[in-house]
C-alpha cells in the first residue's frame, strides 16, 4: 500500500490562514520521515480533489491523503488515518470529525436516508469514546481515500451542485453521496478532532455549550 498527501486549496485563497501554518508543517514532516509524496494544489476545489485521485493512479499510489488548509490537523493525523486505511484496506474513506464552521458547530458526519435521488442526511450526535464509526457521509477536511473509489462511477467523483433556489451542496458531500448509492460506508475516527476555522477555530466544545449535546457516550 501506497500513500499521496496531498492539500487541495482553494482557488479563492493564497495558502494556509497562519493559524494553521504549524500544523500543517509538522504534517508534511511526517511525509518526509516516512517518504511518503506529498504536494498542494491549487485552483476550484471539486477539480483538485479529482485532480489528486488521478495523480495518486499515475503513481501508483492505493490512496490520497486530502488537508484542507482552514484545519488545525493535529500532528497524529496522517498515522491515524493511514493506520486505520492499512488495517482494513477494503475501507474506502477514513477521516477525521470536521465541526462545521457556520452556525451550530456541530459534527459533520451521520448517516443518509430516502431514495437515492433525494438523499438526507442526519447527523451523527452520539458516539463511543475514541471510536472508528461506520457511516454515510463525513466532510472531507482530512482524509485518506482509496483510488479504487475511482471504479465506481466516472469522473467527477467531487462536485458541486445546486437545486432551483439556489441551494448549493459541496464536492465532498455529493463524494459521499455517491459512495451510499454504491453502498460504500465511509469511516470516522472520533478521537481525531479538526478545529475549523470560523470566527475562532472551532471544535466540538462549541458545538457542545450551543445545543446541550454530550458527543462521547
């Protein structure tokens, strides 16, 4: 088994917000002592995350690390993630929890219900300590993919869309959206928090002082 790191930033921005520069360096370390590729990519995020599972093809790689850059990813990231994609190499997806950046702050991963052309999501707001849970979508803010995922359907495997009122649903979910159809779970490491940049870099004591929710059982 192979890895790719890669971090996919966005066309709208010049690199990592400072806050995350420590971070992110200390990662990239772990790619040197491990000799593991590693590379950034710029441009319209739903193109680079594509763009990163076909330049981990052409090197061989069985599967893509993908950092976004308004994460504060602690130093165990990659090892976690990577252990958990070695340890069961059938697993498609393996991230971390991302507390989303607007409004609640809650966790962005749970299960989806409904036809497959109107899929919705619940999230997940109950889980065991430092557990590895099997769900149907997650953001993909750190993560490591398989390449295989490239078998289920054709490019684009990330996209945006958007419904009549203008809503608008990210690249990574319709990512995950496309996994549930194939019935492909995607696993998350709740002992691996990314604190989200927001107003402040928010993790999941926000979310907890704002709804009265536990998370860990």
């Amino acid at each position: 088994m192979k890895l790719l790191v890669t971090w996919p930033l966005a066309a709208k921005g010049d690199g990592w917000p400072s806050q995350c520069v420590p971070y992110h360096l200390a990662l990239h370390e772990w790619c040197v002592k491990h000799d593991v590729p590693a590379m950034t990519l710029r441009g319209y995020l739903d193109e680079n995350r594509n763009q990163a599972l076909l330049l981990a093809r052409q090197m061989d790689c069985t599967h893509v690390a993908m950092l976004d850059g308004d994460h504060q990813h602690p130093p165990e990231t990659l090892e976690r993630l990577w252990q958990h994609a070695q340890d069961d190499p059938t697993r498609m997806v393996v991230a971390g929890v991302a507390p989303q950046a607007e409004g609640i702050h809650r966790p962005m991963f749970g299960i989806i219900s409904g036809p497959p052309d109107k899929p919705r999501r619940t999230p997940i707001t109950q889980w065991g300590v430092g557990q590895l849970v099997s769900c149907d979508w997650t953001a993909v803010c750190a993560a490591v993919i398989s390449v295989k995922v490239m078998q289920l359907w054709p490019k684009p495997w990330f996209w945006f869309s958007y419904d009549k009122a203008g809503r608008w649903t990210t690249e990574d979910i319709n990512f995950c959206d496309g996994l549930w159809r194939h019935e492909e779970p995607v696993y998350v490491d709740t002992g691996l928090v990314l604190p989200h940049r927001s107003e402040h870099y928010v993790g999941l004591e926000d979310w907890r002082r704002e709804s009265g929710r536990g998370g860990e059982e």
